[in-house]
C-alpha cells in the first residue's frame, strides 16, 4: 500500500509532458490503475456505454464479499474496500487531470453530453481526423481546428444566450397579440350587447305597431253584425295576447299603451256582452218549443267562433249547458 500510496503522489504532482510523453504518461496511468483493479474490466467499468447503475451494484458487492479463509470482520472488509475505491478515485482524477491538460476536448464533449447539450458529431470526427494526421496537416490547419475546439463551449453558451433572448421576444409578441385579442373580445361582447337591446326594443316597437293596428280595426267594427262580431272578438284576443307581455310591465311603452288600453279593455267587454246575448237567445229559443226565424246555423257558428277566438268555449258551452238544465228542472 505504501509503494501505491507513493505511485499515486507521483502521478498526481506530476507535471505535465509534451507530445508524446504526455500520451504516454496518461496511458501508464491507465495502466496502473487496471493492474490494481482487474473488476473494472471484469464488470465493464471501462465501457463507456454502460450506465453507472448496471455496475456499481456488482461492483459494490463483490468489494464487500468476505473471504471464506479471513477472519475479518464485515465491517473491517468494507472499510478496506472503502480506502482502495478512495486510492483509486485519487488515481482517477490524477488521470483527468492529465487529460485535460492534453486533450481538451474529449473531456469536455461527454461533460456536455451529459449536461444535455449537443455536440455535433462531424466537429468530433474532425479532431480525430486532425489527431490521426498531425504528422501530414500544416501549420494553419491544426490552429483552425485548436481554436474551433477551444470555441465549442463558447459557442453553445451563445447560442443559448440568443435562444433566450428569441425566447423573451415571442414571449413579449405573445402577450402583444394576447392583449389585442382580448381588446378585440371586449368590443364585440359591448356590440352584442348592443345589438342584444336594438332587437329587444325592436321586437317592442313591433308589439306596440301591432296593438295600435289592431286598436284601429276594433273602432271601425259594428257589434250588431254578425261578421263584424267574429272579426272583433278575433281583434280582441291579438290585443289580450300583447298586453300579456312582460316588456309593457315597465318603461316607455306602458306610456304609450294608456291612451289605447281603456278603449281596448271596453271594446273586449262589448264583444263578450255580444256573444252571450247571442248565445242567450239560442238558448231562449231552444226552450220555447217553436221555431224562431232570427236564429240559423249560421248566427250558431258564429257564436261559437266567437267564444272560441275568446278562448272561452268551453266556459260558455257548460254555462248555457248548466242553464238549461236548470230550466229543465
């Protein structure tokens, strides 16, 4: 362990070669530490695409298997295995440190791997391609090629930086639209709400012409006739329907219904007082026993069509049923 401790200093304080001392400085390093530990090979510690968790268990675990013939205790043997993975994680960095004096770039291409960067494959093959014919490239070509290498990492970090800042532009662009957008929303729900009053008071106006038309029609009929009474009660039920609705129950239209609701509210009990005289005298007729020549079919039909534009037949029709009953008994 003292002969190991002292190679291990020496490598480590070491100082770096040229050309091809350092190389072979580097390899003998790599050497050593095979020889002090042949479960490296053995579990494939050296291959590069394997992941430390198919491994390190069987690693582990072999470090920590007692011997059969020792008397050590388990917790002696892990400590033991514990120092001889800390002397050659020493060996370990004195060997990157080495490589990253020599060969730059084969640290720092799996160091960006594994960060999550990308590194392109045709650099790489390029600096082996430079590496292999050192001997037959000139001067200038390998100064291309070192500076290109030594501005891989510089030249990811700017094209980071200028992804963020197109990053904060879209995001600014985004909110731009996000707001114009939503401008856009407030006028058209303000015009639909606009429109939504114009067709309100537009379907009012329509009522109110339509009440006016047919309060006029009313005035003009003579209760007397027969045909003006069935026109009348017709008139009468259209003006009942539109005072039934919700919007004369407040605003500007009720204003302008009051001159015309009176003569309205009359008209309906004239034609109602119309209807049930009629209605009385063919029911006085029935009861007398002999033929009356002012009551016909027709005057019948006409009676019960206006009762039915009241939407009250069925009231009238049990009343006189009632009534003659009545007489009956």
């Amino acid at each position: 362990s003292s002969s190991t401790g002292s190679n291990k200093e020496a490598v480590a304080n070491a100082a770096p070669p040229a050309g091809a001392a350092t190389s072979s400085a580097a390899t003998a390093s790599l050497q050593l530490l095979l020889r002090e530990d042949p479960l490296l090979q053995q579990y494939g510690l050296t291959d590069s695409t394997k992941t430390a968790d198919q491994v390190a268990f069987q690693y582990a675990a072999t470090l920590l298997q007692t011997d059969s013939t020792s008397s050590t205790s388990r917790t002696a043997a892990a400590q033991q295995a514990l120092q001889d993975v800390e002397r050659k994680l020493a060996l370990v960095e004195s060997l990157a440190v080495k490589l990253s004096r020599t060969s730059p770039e084969a640290v720092a291409g799996p160091f960006l791997r594994w960060h999550g960067y990308y590194v392109n494959p045709m650099e790489q093959q390029q600096q082996q391609q430079s590496s292999a014919g050192g001997e037959t490239a000139t001067s200038s070509a390998i100064t291309t090629t070192t500076t290109t290498n030594n501005n891989t990492l510089s030249s990811v970090r700017d094209r980071a930086d200028r992804l963020e800042r197109q990053s904060e532009v879209l995001q600014g662009v985004a909110k731009r639209v996000e707001g114009s957008l939503q401008r856009g929303l407030d006028r058209m729900s303000t015009a639909c709400l606009r429109l939504e009053r114009v067709l309100e008071l537009s379907q009012t106006l329509k009522r109110l012409l339509r009440f006016h038309f047919e309060w006029r029609k009313v005035q003009n009929y003579d209760l007397d006739d027969t045909r003006d009474l069935t026109r009348a009660a017709a008139s009468v039920a259209v003006l009942e329907d539109l005072l039934t609705q919700p919007e004369w129950h407040g605003g500007a239209a009720v204003q302008a219904l009051q001159h015309w609701k009176p003569a309205a509210e009359q008209m309906a009990r004239a034609v109602r007082h119309a209807a049930a005289q009629l209605l009385q005298q063919q029911c006085n007729s029935t009861t007398d026993g002999h033929h009356n020549p002012t009551m016909s079919p027709y005057h019948l039909s006409a009676t019960l069509q206006v009762y039915f534009s009241l939407q009250e037949l069925p009231a009238a029709v049990w009343q006189a049923v009632d009534q003659q009953h009545a007489l009956a008994e």
